[in-house]
C-alpha cells in the first residue's frame, strides 16, 4: 500500500475512543474529519461519543484527525488513513467529515484502506469550471452517505445532490438523506443525524447489516435514493 508522508508538521490523530481497552481487538476504525473552523464542529462530536458507545464491544475505535499546515485536507485525510493502518493493521477506515471535512472526506475516498465515507453538510466549491466536476470515481467499492440540511445557506444542498447523482452512475452503494428544515450545523435533528450516521458506520464497517431506511436508501434509484427524508425521531427502535 502506497504510504503518504506527514503532509505538515501538526497534523496528528486525537485520541482513541471506543475499543482500546486491554485485550481489545480492533476491527474497525473511524476518522473523523473537522470543519473549518473548530469553534464550529457540527454534529462530529456527539457522532464520536455515540459511535464509542455502540461500535467499542465491535472493535470500532475513532479518532479525530487534528489538522495542521498547510496540506490540503484532502492529504491529511490520506496520511490519516495511513496512520490508522499502521497502528491497527489491515483494518476497514471509514472516513467521517463534515463541512469542509465532509468534501475532503469524499476527496480521499479513495484510499486503499478506506471501504466507507460519511460527508455531513459537505462544503462543495462553488463556481467550478463547466467541464471540470468534482471527480467521484474513486468512490466506486466504497459506502457512500451523504447527509445535507434543505435550509442549508452556506453549502447548497443542490450541489451535493448532483454530485450524488454522479456518484451514484459509478458506485450503486451511495445514498444521501435531506435533513427538511435543518441548516449547515445540522443542529435541529443532530440526534437523528448523529443516529443515521451511527448506524451506517457500524453497517459498512463492522457488521454488514443496515436499518430498513437505509438499506432501502442504498437500493433505490436516483433520485429517491438520493432524497431521502431523514424522519423525526431516527434511531430510537433500529437495533434490539
């Protein structure tokens, strides 16, 4: 597997959470991608307590990557992803970003380690180049979920329809949920967001089984699969 090199002094992971006790086997490892600015995390921080929570007796650990540099977040992403190798082995990666982090997320996909990407409120560059589309091939064998609030004002939510729509063309597993009337922070439904994402995580990752509304997500066709209604009250009754 092709090693990338520190991308800038400063970038490290935080610290592990979920199974490292003594004995523990891990099986799985979660990235968690931050926003632009730390003073605005989204919903990544209750989504690493919950993930601990329902992923550590599975071998889920996650971590959040701590950005430094001046390396795009895309390559710290990548060097992430390598690090979590190197501590863990050949382990399934699941990249988990938001805002700015949810488009280096979808970015880096396409790492050799990496079977899955969750992109919260992914922040896509407007004004790109007509011709010049943000490349979605790299995702082909990787789970894909996108989640985006409809009364987003910062991100368009258009955009990531569309760029779910490609993606969709090259890799069948790829599906996003509309958060209705929530904004870029996602904090109106955060324990809905933060449940879908638990679940997913812990589908892709570790057991290969979904809830019903995301298995039907999955197999749908563009662009219901794509439209998705995240409902109210998501995640009380998934899992026995």
């Amino acid at each position: 597997m092709a090693q990338h090199a520190p991308p800038a002094r400063g970038v490290r992971l935080g610290r592990a959470a979920g199974a490292t006790g003594s004995g523990s086997t891990v099986s799985g490892v979660v990235l968690l991608l931050p926003g632009a600015s730390r003073f605005s995390p989204g919903p990544l921080r209750p989504l690493g307590r919950a993930l601990a929570r329902a992923g550590g007796t599975e071998g889920l650990v996650a971590h959040t990557v701590i950005h430094g540099g001046e390396a795009s977040r895309e390559e710290q992403a990548g060097w992430a992803a390598d690090e979590a190798v190197r501590r863990y082995g050949d382990v399934p990666v699941c990249l988990a970003g938001y805002g700015a982090g949810g488009l280096a997320a979808l970015r880096a996909g396409g790492h050799e380690a990496v079977n899955s990407v969750v992109s919260l409120s992914p922040c896509l560059e407007p004004g790109a180049p007509a011709g010049s589309p943000e490349p979605v091939k790299h995702l082909s064998g990787r789970q894909v979920l996108i989640v985006h609030g409809t009364n987003d004002a910062r991100s368009d939510p258009e955009a990531s329809f569309q760029l779910a729509a490609r993606a969709k063309k090259a890799n069948r597993s790829t599906c996003r949920f509309e958060v209705h009337s929530d904004g870029h922070g996602l904090r109106e439904h955060q324990p809905e967001v933060v449940a879908l994402a638990v679940d997913f995580v812990l589908g892709a990752v570790c057991s290969g089984r979904y809830s019903r509304p995301v298995t039907d997500a999955l197999a749908a066709p563009p662009p219901l699969g794509l439209r998705m209604p995240l409902a109210s009250g998501f995640g009380r009754s998934l899992r026995p």
